[in-house]
C-alpha cells in the first residue's frame, strides 16, 4: 500500500437488514427454550431440519468443524464397508 493513502471502506447497503436478519435468526432459540414453546431441537448440516421444522421446533444449527468432518467421514466409511458387511449377512 502506498504511504499516506488510507483505505476507504464502502458500505454495504444490506448491511443493517443482514445483522437484524441474524439476530433474530440466532435469537429465536433462545427466546424459545426460555418461553417453553415452541421446541427447539438440535440439528447439524446432516440434521433433518426440514421434518423439525414441520414438526413445529425451533432448530438450533450446530455447525462445529470438528462434528462435521466425524460426521463426513462416518458417511464415508459406512459406505466403503458396506460392500463387506452386506456380503458377509448373505447365506453361503
């Protein structure tokens, strides 16, 4: 960067609606477990959000690096075994 020139930051015009669009998104929970209703479930990326959502739960979202690769590589390695375990349920 060139001496004396200082860097000029724009702002986003969304901005404001974003944050407020966030809070309440992680806010909700909250408000829910302390008001008692609605529920709130737990849920990671692999969750079925969509079927508590319907159900009527407020769904935390737990996204921790950390569970999502166990996750990721648990899928991985139940299909590559899947292969010998079905072949060693079959008869003979």
């Amino acid at each position: 960067m060139a001496e004396g020139k200082g860097v000029q930051l724009k702002k986003i015009a969304a901005a404001k609606t974003m944050c407020k669009l966030l809070a309440d998104h992680f806010c909700e929970p909250d408000r829910a477990a302390k008001e008692g209703h609605p529920k709130v479930a737990w849920c990671t990326s692999v969750g079925p959000a969509e079927l508590l959502r319907a159900l009527g739960c407020v769904v935390y979202w737990v996204t921790i690096p950390r569970a999502q690769s166990t996750t990721a590589w648990a899928i991985r390695t139940a299909r590559s075994c899947s292969s010998w375990v079905t072949g060693a349920e079959r008869p003979g």
